[in-house]
C-alpha cells in the first residue's frame, strides 16, 4: 500500500493504518531500532512505541514521506530509551561516538534560531551528500542514520572495517570544508 493510503487510513482512525505501517515499515524500524539499542525485545518495544506516537500525531499532522517521518521519531525514541538504560546497558548497542563523530556540526540548544541553523546545515548535509559516490553517501547514512556499526557497513558493501573508518573520516572532513564553504559555522 502506498504512503498516502496508509495515512488516509490514520485520518480514519482505522487500526489498519498500524499494520500497514509495520508491513512496509516494520522491518526497517526494528533493525534502526536494534542498531541502536542492541537488543531485539528494546527494539520491539521502540518500534511499538513509534507506531503509538505517529497514531497520536496522525492527524493533525500529514507527513509529506511517512517512512521519514516514522524513522525519525522512532530514532529520537530509541536514543531516548537508549539513554535512560545505558547503565544497564554495559555499553552494548548504540555508541553514542557515531554522533560525536558528526556533533561538532550540528547545534546544541533548540531555540527558533537554533532551530533555523539546524535546518540549514541539514539541507547542506542533503546537498553535500548528493555531492559523493554512492558507496561513500551509503556509508554515511548508514552510519550516522541508521547507526550501523562499521564491521556491519564493511560486510554489507564488501569491502574492510578500516575502509569504512577511513572513508568516513575523511568524508567528515569534507563535510566539514563543504560547510565553512556554505558559511555554516562550525
């Protein structure tokens, strides 16, 4: 089913709007969640957690791509739970350093204006990443998105962990050069 579908069955109020979103979602929702989390039962839970917050922001909102939107918000809860189980956590699962390694470019308090700042250096973000080869746009959003460890992003595009850690150094060093070039502060 189609994303505007399944958000006119949101409209509706109809519970077939929770399936649909879990059969074209689902399985991408639970391995984000699982990247973060490092445990299939959190990641369950988050992905159900996800399907109650966009069945209550549904409406009033309609969002333009429902599967940005749903990995969005279930990104913001798995961090959430991540942070507020990590002493139990051992240091299992996410590692907060996949955002340290990218934090210097993003803003730290959200007021209107660092709202604002946020926005743009995301659109610059999208702008530079249409600017690499397709393997090295993969790794980054693998990394930095989805959260995916580097052994995980080697064995997927068949190539070494120290490739990855590498490319992806040096990619945030021409993120970085890209932005000051935008004049986005950093």
């Amino acid at each position: 089913m189609d994303d505007e579908k399944i958000i006119e069955l949101y409209f509706a109020r109809s519970e077939d709007a929770i399936t649909e979103t879990d059969r074209k979602y689902g399985e991408c929702c639970r391995n984000t969640a699982y990247g973060i989390l490092g445990s299939r039962e959190d990641s369950e839970e988050c992905t159900n957690d996800t399907y109650m917050k966009v069945w209550n922001v549904i409406p009033p909102q309609r969002p333009a791509k429902l599967g940005s939107f749903v990995l969005r918000i279930l990104r913001n809860l798995a961090i959430d739970m991540f942070k507020s189980r990590k002493t139990a956590r051992n240091g299992s699962g996410y590692s907060a350093v996949s955002f340290d390694e990218i934090a210097e470019f993003l803003p730290l308090a959200e007021t209107v204006e660092s709202t604002a700042d946020r926005n743009a250096v995301l659109k610059a973000i999208e702008r530079f990443l249409l600017t690499l080869p397709k393997d090295k746009r993969v790794m980054f959003v693998r990394r930095y998105f989805y959260c995916s460890k580097y052994g995980d992003i080697a064995k997927d595009l068949h190539t070494t962990e120290g490739n990855v850690t590498v490319t992806l150094r040096r990619v945030r060093e021409k993120l970085r050069k890209f932005l000051e070039k935008e004049g986005i502060g950093i």
